[in-house]
C-alpha cells in the first residue's frame, strides 16, 4: 500500500491515495480498510453514486456518492464515513430517506466516538446506525425496518 498525502488549504481533509482508490480523507481510507477486513476488498465498492433526483428542464439530476457499498452475503449495506458533519450532509440524507428509503434502511455512519451523539441528532439516525470506525468489527447487520 501506498500513501500518497497532499494537504489542502483551511479546515478541509488530507486526501488519501491508497488500495488503488482515491479518498477524501485519512480517516475515510482506515474505514475502507476495516470494512475491507471484515467484508474482503471485493465486496466493497467505494463511492457508490445514489441517484436521489432526475434531472428536469430547470435542474440537473441530483446524486450522493455514499463512501461504501457493501455486499454481505447477498445484503447491501452503505456506510458512509463522516469527520465532520455540515449542512449539505444534513439534507442530503433527508432527501435520501425521501427519495430511497431502500437505502436509508441500509445506511451506518461511521464517524468518530466524539462525534456519535451530535452526528445522531442531526440526522434523526439511531446511535446504533452512528457508529465508531472500531464498531466496524463487530456491529450487528441490520434488521428489517431498523428507522421505523
């Protein structure tokens, strides 16, 4: 494996190039490492697109790239690795609860342990659908109907 830093100015992230794929921070690279060795790098698909509205004659199509898109034995599930949560996040998950509540259902934040309760809140997601990069290891899979 290769590290390949370069820093950006202001409060943004060191981009990170390692396994072959380009990341948008350290910490989102150690995600895909441990979800790597839990699921095998072949299950693993990193910035999946989520399409969560077509395109119309005023707007253009509106899509997430979730960080992970993981096939666990026929299930998918998507984690996306979050430092530091902003607006735009915010709505983008409410838009795709809205637009794809398939995927919502299937949905785990890993972010960092300071983080878990503020990230929670601002989401609406449960603490056991925030979870640490440590948790990775040993969280349960979901079950059917996990928001309701």
């Amino acid at each position: 494996m290769t590290w390949n830093r370069t820093r950006n100015s202001g409060i943004k992230p060191t981009k990170v190039s390692a396994w072959g794929f380009d990341f948008d921070s350290i910490f989102e690279s150690e995600v895909y490492y441990e979800l790597a060795k839990r699921y095998g790098q072949k299950n693993v698909e990193v910035h999946y697109p989520i399409p969560l509205k077509p395109a119309t004659e005023v707007f253009k199509e509106l899509s997430w790239a979730v960080d992970f898109k993981v096939n666990d034995n026929g299930r998918i599930i998507y984690y996306e690795a979050k430092g530091l949560m902003d607006e735009v996040f915010r709505l983008k998950i409410q838009l795709l609860e809205w637009a794809k509540p398939e995927i919502y259902d299937n949905l785990f934040i890993v972010c960092t342990q300071k983080q878990r309760l503020t990230i929670s809140r601002k989401t609406k997601l449960r603490l056991t659908e925030v979870i640490t990069k440590k948790q990775i290891k040993t969280h349960p899979n979901f079950t059917e109907n996990q928001h309701e």
